[in-house]
C-alpha cells in the first residue's frame, strides 16, 4: 500500500511539473515534496470498524480496515520581510497590508536576540489529494485543510501578532517554565504570548518556535487571533488528530522544505538540527502533518472500532 500511495503521488507530482531541483518557493512545490515523504506518512493498519447493514429483512455486521497515517495538511512559512514572501504564488493571495516588516539583518549567522517574524499558513494541495485518489478504496484518510486555503496571515492579526493582545495577559505568558523544550536546555522559546516576537540569537530555532505558535493557533477553536481552524470534525469511521502539542508526533510534525528541503519529519525542538538548516535570508518553509484515523463505510450504522 505504500508503494501505491508513494507511485500514485510521485506521477501526479511529475506530470505537474513540480518536482524541480531548486529550493521550494511555492504551495505547489511543498505538496510535491510531501508526495515524495514516504517516512512522514508512517502508514500502517490500526484495526477494524465493525458496521450494521440491513436490508428490508434482515441485518448483517460487515467489517472493514482501520487506517491510521499522516497527511501534510498546512504549509507554513516564516519570515521577516513581507515584501519577500518564500512562498512566491501566495503573493496575490496575501498582500502587504501593513508594509515592510524587516527587523533584524538577513543572515544565518545573526546573532541578534530579539527578532519579528512574520508567518503565513495555506492549506496544503496533497491534503484532499490523498484520498480523491484512493478514497473510495477506504485505505487512504482524508485531511481536514482545503488546498490553498488560508488558515493563518499575519498581517491580518495585527493586535495579537505585533501587540500581543490579550495573550500577554493570559497567566501562561507569565509562566518561566513554558519554553518548548521544557527547560532542558532552555535554548529556545516560549509558546505564549503566541506572537511575532521572540528573544532568540538562532534564526533557525526562532522561526521553528514562530511556526509552532501558528501550529498551535490553527488547530485549535476560539483563539484570540484572526484566523480560519483547520477543519477537526469527528465523525463515524473517521478520526481526526487533536489539536497541535509541542514535541508530540501524536499530534502532528514538520517537514522542512525551506531552506533546505527534507525527506523525514520531525517535532519541535528538534535538538539535533543541522546547520545548514539556518537560511540566509531568514525564510523557512514548513509542511505541517497530522495524524488521521478512517475506515471505509460499509453500513448504515457504525457499531465500534477495534485498535489492533
């Protein structure tokens, strides 16, 4: 099943044209890369779902296949300059609305402490395509986001994104203990106020906690920010992940795409982070997976799941 899923994806990606051998500069090219992330779709068999199926006389309990894999259902990109997207095709999507935001120099070996970032999330194309293609075989789930969507702007959350309003009120950004890597190293940064702003001298861990709080907001219902959720809603057969835990693969993990693309996903912080992983122009470009549960209908009534 993997191999199918991976060769379905891969020709589709080909005969696009996305696939090319440069760094990713657009949605399309990050759901490219994502057809070719075998290790991030972590496909496996988690049980069976057991329906009721009845006809004019008689009732039978027919079974099918738990499916249990990641689908790349955002694309998120962080920066510091809103005039210079990473993500080029959104440009007509998203723009300037309150001008350039470029508060620090653009080089992977800044060691500027505090830093602005600005951040985008879109729904990622590869989400529907998952299971449009192999859907009504019931061995493939279906993400929550819509291609293209846009779930998150920055410039649009102005009093929460550049004011911390009302989050630098809430008890948490108060809280010394809250860094996301718990204070084992105490090297990265904080969940909350989830905002643009963020005293960190490593560009690469700045943005990666900046892509976390859009995570973070995104997944979740009635935040304090401008924003769309993406899509969460549980229904017979069909198990979406909960919302967007820091360090939690259960909950979701990233595939960085931008500055350097990679075929393996990983959760924040990601204490063994290359390099090479920091940008010079400080844009990074991430492919958001979460976690799905399905199983195909095969009744008018759902009885019960059984996790192997």
């Amino acid at each position: 099943m993997k191999k199918a899923i991976s060769t379905a994806l891969l020709l589709v990606s080909l005969s696009s044209g996305l696939i090319q051998a440069k760094p990713t500069t657009t949605v399309a090219e990050a759901a490219a890369d994502a057809a070719t992330s075998l290790s991030c779709i972590d496909y496996e068999i988690a049980g069976i779902c057991l329906w009721l199926h009845c006809t004019t006389f008689f009732c039978t309990v027919r079974e099918s296949l738990k499916v249990k894999h990641y689908v790349p259902d955002a694309v998120v990109q962080v920066y510091i300059d809103t005039q210079e997207r990473p993500l080029a095709d959104v440009d007509t999507v998203l723009p300037t609305v309150t001008g350039s935001v470029n508060n620090t120099a653009k080089s992977k070996h800044n060691f500027t402490a505090r830093r602005m970032k600005s951040a985008d999330a879109f729904g990622n194309p590869m989400s529907s395509f998952f299971s449009s293609v192999f859907g009504d075989m019931g061995f493939v789930c279906n993400g929550g986001a819509k291609p293209y969507h846009p779930y998150f702007y920055s410039d649009l959350d102005f009093a929460a994104w550049r004011m911390s309003i009302p989050e630098s009120f809430y008890p948490e950004s108060w809280n010394v203990f809250d860094n996301i890597d718990n204070l084992s190293t105490g090297t990265w940064g904080y969940m909350y106020p989830r905002n643009g702003f963020i005293i960190q001298s490593d560009d690469y861990k700045a943005s990666a906690v900046i892509a976390q709080r859009v995570g973070d907001i995104i997944t979740r219902s009635g935040q304090p920010h401008v924003y769309k959720q993406i899509p969460s809603n549980r229904r017979d057969g069909y198990w979406p992940p909960p919302p967007l835990e820091v360090g939690d693969k259960d909950t979701g993990k990233w595939q960085m795409i931008l500055p350097n693309k990679s075929d393996s996903c990983i959760v924040f912080p990601d204490s063994e982070a290359p390099v090479d992983n920091r940008s010079g122009k400080s844009d990074y470009v991430w492919n958001l997976w979460r976690p799905y549960s399905c199983c195909q209908r095969m009744g008018q009534t759902f009885l019960e799941s059984i996790d192997f």
